[in-house]
C-alpha cells in the first residue's frame, strides 16, 4: 500500500492497523516517491534475523580466507589508529 504523507497525516489509524493486524506494508510518499516504510514488527524482526545470517556467512568465508591465505587480523586499536578514533 502507498500513501502520501499527507494522506497518512490525515488519518495514522487505518494504515498503521493494516500494518500491524493485516500484515501489509506501507509506504509513504513524498512528491510521489518513496520515502519510508513501514512494516509489521514481525517482518521488521524476520529482516533483521536475514541479515544477521547474511553477516555471519560473509564473516565465516571471509575468516576462511584468511585461514588459507594466512592473513591475520588487523587489532581494533591499530584500525582506530589509522582512522584517528
């Protein structure tokens, strides 16, 4: 569903009840494009589970490539340093 900001100003009830008991997404428009989502918390939980999957298969094939490699790991201290942290 897309509403305009507008739109969602004038009436928060109804959408935000689709969001949370009908499992819709929402979008809000600004000028006629997309500028915020808005979704269920169940879905908000279940994107944010991918992504903590996605992260620990990306940190296991970059750890094996270090293995093979023999590359060791640079210390948080020495990055901060370099960045001026």
């Amino acid at each position: 569903m897309k509403l305009s900001m507008a739109e969602f100003r004038n009436d928060m009830a109804t959408p935000i009840n689709k969001v949370v008991y009908g499992g819709e997404r929402l979008i809000l428009t600004r000028k006629g494009k997309g500028t915020v989502a808005m979704v269920s918390l169940e879905d908000l939980e279940l994107i944010e589970k991918l992504e903590d999957e996605i992260d620990v298969r990306e940190a296991k094939k970059v750890l094996a490539e270090m293995k093979r490699t023999g590359e060791k790991p640079v210390p948080l201290r020495q990055v901060k340093k370099r960045l001026g942290l």
